[in-house]
C-alpha cells in the first residue's frame, strides 16, 4: 500500500489526465505502480538510518552489525539454519530464527562493553545469567593456592626492609575460625588449598585448584518459595515440626537478591545457595523474618516468632531438646522443635524457600499456559472467600448447573496455600466441565487421610452408568494441587481427565527422609472407564487400569514433561492389577518413567527415559523413538534409542543415572553429572532425555562454555563447576 497512489499522476497536466481518462485511465495505473515503488526506496532509505544502531535494527541487519564489532555466534545456530531450510526454505519466519539464532540483539550490542571488561570477574558471573539464565559465583583459584609468604623484601635507595608479607592470601586453615571452616571447599571459601593438577575446565574431574585457574560455580536449581503454609507436625511429639507439610526433610535456601551493580562478586545473598547451620546462626537477621528467606508464627499470631526466640542447632534424630520459650531451627533439615512445655497448640506456619529443578509439579510459580472461558463460573475457596471448603464449592456448582443459574462450565479456585483435610468426591453429569486449580502463586495441599473403614478414600471422580448414552463425556481438570495421603479412582464414562502442574505423591505420602510410606500403592486407578487421561507438567505415582479388555477400547494416556515414578525400577509404574498388561495406549512426550510398564500399545514415545523394563502387548503399531529403554524390553519400533546405537556391551555404560530418585529432594529426577552423553543429549535436538527436556542443559552448558572460553583472563584455565 502506497502513501499517495495518485501523487505521481496528480502532477501531470490537466490535458493528459482528460486524454488519459478517456482511455480507461492505463497511464494512472502505471504512475500508481511506479510510485509504490518510489515509496518502497523512501522507506528503504529512511530505514537505513535506523539500521546503524542496534537498538533499532531490522532483525536480518543484526548478523552483520555483529560481524562489524566481531561477535561470535554461540554453538547451535547452524541446527536453526538447518530446521530453517527443513521447514520450506528461505521464508521470513526462517529468515528471523536464523538472525536471532546468529546474533541476538541483546549479545550484539553488550559484545563491545563485554570486551572492554575482559578478564573481570564479574562480568563472567554475568554472562553465566545472561548466556545460560544460572547464577553464579566466579573465584580466582590463584587466590586460594597454599604458599610460602615471603618473610622480608629489601630494596630501596637506602636498602630499608619492606614487609611484603600477604596474610590474606594463600593463607592455611584456622582452626578456631569456624565460620571459615564450615565455607571450606566451596564456592565461597577463603581456606587454602594445595596445588592441583586437575584443569578447572576437565570434563572428567572438575575443580582443580590450579594457579591459573579460575572456576564458575553455577547453581541450576531454582528457588521455590511457599507462602503461610502449615507446617508439619510430628505424631510422635506435639513440639516437633517440619517445615514440608508432608512430614519429610526440606533443605531452605537463601532467596536471592540482586546484587548491588554490575562490578560487584556475587555473595552468599546473591545465589540459591543452601542455608547452612553456622551461617544461619552468625547471620541470622539476614535470612529470617518477612521478606527473607523464611519466616515461622505460630498459634495464628499476626507477627512472627521473634529472631529474639529462635536458636539454631542440629535435629538430626530430633537429639537436641528446645527450653522453654526457644524456637530451635535446622535449616538443613527443614526442621523446627519448641519447648516441650510450651509448644504451639493452634498451629505453626511457615513462608520457606527450597530448591528444584524446573516449574513441574504443584507449586506457587507462574503457570502462563491456563486459560479461563469466559462462560465458566467462578466458585472461590480459602480464607476470606464465599467458601471454605472445596466440597461447599462443588455442591453450590451442582446447584447451579441442575438449577440452570450456569452453563456446564465451572471452576473451583483455592486461594491460598494451605491444607484441605477433606473427602473429595466429584459426580459429573454429561458436558460438564469442571476445573479444580490454585490461584497464581498459591500451593494449596489436598490431604486425603483415613476417612471410611468400609471403603477406600481415594479423591473419586465418577459418572453414572446411564449417562453414557446421554451426551459428550464429562472433562475435569486439576491445576497446581499437591495431593498426598491417597490417590485418585476414576469411575465410569468419564471423557476426560487432566492433570496439570500437579503433584500425586509416589507412594501416597513420605517418611522424614523421603522414602515413600505405600510404595506399593497407586496415584491413579482408571477404574472400568473410558477416560482420556493428559498428564502435564506433573509428578505422580504409579498408574493402574482396571477395565474391560474384549468389549472397550484401551484407554488414552497423555503423559507430558512429567515424572511417573513407582518409586523403584522394578515396580509397575503402568500396569493392570497383578502386572498384567494394562488396557491402554500410551503417548509419552518428554517424560521420565521410573519403573516398568506393561501396557496394550505404546503409540508413541520420544526424548523419554524408561527406567524399568517394558513390556507391550500390541508391538506392530507405534513408534519409540529417541528414548531410552533397558535391554530384555518388547516394544513396537525403535528409532535411534538407546542402548540401541551403543550396541550390548556398553549397555551398562549408558544407563540413566539420577542425582536423586525420591521425591522431596531437590534433585529429584535430575540427570547426574556423571551420566552417560547419550543420554545427556540423545533427545533429537540434542538435548538430554527425560522430563527436564525443556531445560536444554547441554545447549546452556555449551554456550557458557563458549563465552567463558572468549571472555576468561588470559592465559587462565577456566572451567564451570556445578554445585547443584
């Protein structure tokens, strides 16, 4: 579309405009398509200047901006140049992927400050957020490097001694600085060490402690914070509390704050670092109260216990007994114990922050992918709401629909991060749609305890017999809830159950040092129904299906970026009672499956870890691809899985290893440091397998690399060290 069509012919004169209308007006066509290409070089014209700073370049520009000050692309452009020409060529969306992929506009126009700070410290802190989004502490090794201090220095005009001794620097151990001592070894210690002949940078052991060496310690778990929760108390004692509602061993970190300018070194308050006892106790106004790293009010009080109350000591096996009006505090364990003569008799709360890998699971983080129709009714619980229960709330939903006061469509909001101890049972008519979620930034926790002696007190989800023939199948959602004490049983001709950003805890509940208490036990029983099951972003325990084998087709299951985990490799974490073959077709995309499975049909399953052995009825539909799945499995197809490609005498080498395989840890399902490369980046993109695809840790590690190779000190030995 031109500016003036009509600029061009409005300049002729008055004869040829008569002549030229007399013959159909072809000499202002022509004039027209000539000036919209005059407007085309204007635009080019005026768009050049805007093309000389890289604030206000065009995207397809910023490549050779970059080349003009010597900006090196990070590895992994030349696999978005090749999806690119996969996708259909030269288009403009392949066109712009290539350009961010070749010289992000951000990078470009830091790369000459970048270089004029070569060789700082904090700059290299820097690029680790910017380049792979992890904080980080960076720490000259020559500093830290035992040696002999010169004891005197003569020089001068008149050959005066001068002391150049450097106690400082390089010094030993104090023995009576304990402080100094509980830092040692880590990312801020001040303690010496003797010289290694390991590179910082070695792929097989990382950390030398070399002369010229310099080390970025990351920390890739994020902090997780959970707001006035209840705490957790003991059975056994009614003094005795964990922070973790569900009774096991939480590890608080710092809650990071931002550091003063961009030529400071990262602290102890700049990273997600774990609590430490000591620290705690020297520092304890700088990690406690609100607004910090936790908080503790006990007996519904307004204010928080006083910093005043609070003494910091070791509970392991709960040994060290609290006097009367002290708070005792482990911020290693995640504990808290009170007096025995005056512990709380209407309830702890706790505001905590712990560590995890990525936004999976019930959790108070941003969740972008929920939608809300604008024709569902709204039905708030919590504190200060219409409604205190849940059960209140779906009774008044029921109501309404029968009543015809709302449309099928309803939702259940909780909002607030505490306790429900409530039975919970759903019966759906035909087109309902009910959504049961968390309000953002809200953990609420749904207890299933010991109800009924005559029946199981699982969280039930029904629709009649004699609805199967009346409508569309009922749909209900469950959206950021942690559930624990039971499972859920779906029952009947339910359409379909989601499960997003949600946690069933694997064996129903844990033991102080995450074990599970009913390993053996469900997180979801598919009872004779034909519900399609989607489980996303989710931790959850075994699956059972319980159905029909001649009669009814074999259920959907979804699974998604979540953990299935039977708490051992060689459960059924997919199975019919009995292990038998469970009636179903699973499609896993990204998912970690600790256990084994015996299903019907495996349709589909990619950049996916199966722990345990796999057994499948219907092997000549589907496709497993990308994945790992142990050796003795009978699966349908296999492309480019593993420990296919490495062939059976290195099996063993390429097996998945975890940092940790309990829930409640922070390193639940992470892959560990030393696990094999096939699986650390044997996904199709070369990311690794398993739930945390997403993260794409091998890329992150890759391109840091690149950048601390670029911007390290000359003639240093830098290497990235991970301390989680």
């Amino acid at each position: 579309m031109t500016r003036e069509p009509d600029g061009l012919a409005e300049l002729l004169p008055q004869w040829h405009r008569l002549r030229d209308a007399e013959a159909g007006e072809p000499l202002r066509a022509l004039l027209a398509v000539i000036a919209e290409q005059v407007d085309l070089v204007r635009e080019g014209v005026e768009r050049s200047y805007d093309d000389w700073f890289v604030e206000t370049a065009a995207p397809w520009v910023l490549p050779y901006l970059g080349d003009l000050v010597g900006y090196r692309p990070l590895p992994g452009y030349e696999r978005v140049l090749a999806t690119g020409l996969r996708d259909g060529g030269p288009t403009e969306a392949s066109r712009l992927r290539l350009a961010e992929a070749l010289a992000p506009r951000r990078d470009v126009a830091a790369t000459v400050a970048n270089r004029r700070r070569k060789g700082t410290l904090a700059l290299l802190e820097e690029l680790s957020v910017s380049v792979a989004g992890w904080p980080a502490r960076a720490v000259e090794f020559s500093r830290l490097t035992a040696h002999h201090q010169p004891v005197k220095l003569y020089g001068g005009a008149g050959g005066a001694a001068a002391d150049a001794r450097r106690l400082g620097r390089g010094r030993l151990a104090d023995l009576r600085d304990g402080s100094a001592l509980d830092l040692a070894g880590g990312p801020f210690g001040a303690v010496a060490r003797s010289v290694d002949v390991r590179r910082a940078g070695s792929g097989h052991r990382q950390g030398g402690y070399t002369p010229a060496g310099v080390g970025l310690f990351v920390w890739r778990l994020k902090p997780y914070h959970v707001t006035n929760a209840p705490a957790y108390c003991v059975d056994r004692a009614r003094h005795l509390y964990t922070f973790s509602i569900l009774g096991n061993d939480t590890p608080l970190v710092t809650r990071p704050e931002p550091e003063p300018s961009t030529a400071a070194i990262a602290t102890l308050d700049h990273v997600p670092a774990a609590i430490r006892r000591r620290q705690l106790a020297d520092r304890l106004a700088d990690y406690y109260g609100p607004g910090k790293s936790f908080t503790i009010w006990r007996d519904g009080q307004d204010e928080p216990v006083p910093p005043s109350d609070l003494v910091v000591a070791d509970l392991t096996d709960w040994r060290y007994r609290a006097r009367r009006g002290q708070v005792v505090v482990d911020p290693e364990l995640g504990r808290i114990a009170f007096g025995s003569r005056s512990a709380p008799r209407h309830g702890v709360w706790v505001t905590y922050h712990h560590a995890f890998a990525d936004d999976m699971g019930g959790g108070e983080y941003e969740r972008e992918d929920r939608e809300t129709s604008p024709a569902a009714e709204v039905y708030r619980v919590g504190p200060g709401c219409a409604y205190q229960r849940i059960m209140d709330a779906y009774r008044q939903w029921r109501h309404d629909r029968r009543g015809g006061r709302c449309g099928p469509e309803g939702v259940i909001e909780i909002t607030h991060s505490g306790a429900y101890q409530e039975q919970l049972d759903f019966d759906l008519d035909p087109g309902d749609r009910l959504e049961v979620r968390a309000t953002e930034g809200t953990r609420p926790v749904i207890r299933l305890l010991d109800w009924y002696s005559n029946r199981p007190d699982a969280l039930n989800i029904r629709a009649g017999e004699d609805h199967e023939e009346r409508g569309e199948g009922p749909r209900l959602v469950l959206d950021g809830l942690l559930i624990a004490g039971r499972g859920l049983n779906v029952t009947g001709p339910v359409g379909a159950v989601v499960l997003r950003h949600c946690t069933l805890v694997p064996g129903w509940s844990l033991e102080p040092e995450c074990e599970p208490r009913s390993p053996d036990e469900p997180s979801l029983v598919l009872e004779r129904t034909t519900a399609c099951v989607q489980i996303e972003r989710s931790v959850l325990g075994t699956i059972e299906v319980i159905g029909e084998e001649v009669r009814t087709d074999p259920l959907a299951i979804h699974l998604r970026d979540s953990i299935l985990d039977a708490t051992g490799h060689d459960r059924p974490a997919l199975s019919a009672p009995d292990c038998r073959h469970a009636h179903a077709v699973l499609y896993a995309h990204r998912a970690t499956v600790i256990g084994e499975v015996h299903t019907h049909a495996v349709e589909i399953g990619e950049n996916s870890v199966f722990t345990g052995r796999m057994h499948v009825a219907r092997r000549g539909v589907g496709c497993l691809r990308f994945s790992y799945v142990p050796p003795g499995s009978r699966t349908p197809r296999r492309h480019r899985c593993q420990p296919d490609l490495v062939g059976a005498e290195e099996a063993w080498r390429v097996r998945p290893r975890f940092s940790g395989e309990r829930y409640g840890t922070p390193v639940y399902g992470q892959l560990a440091a030393g696990c094999a490369e096939e699986i650390r980046r044997g996904a199709e993109d070369g990311a690794e397998m398993g739930a945390f695809h997403d993260l794409y840790q091998p890329q992150r590690e890759d391109s840091l690399r690149a950048r601390l190779a670029e911007y390290a000190p000359a003639g240093t030995d830098a290497g990235v060290i991970a301390v989680t």
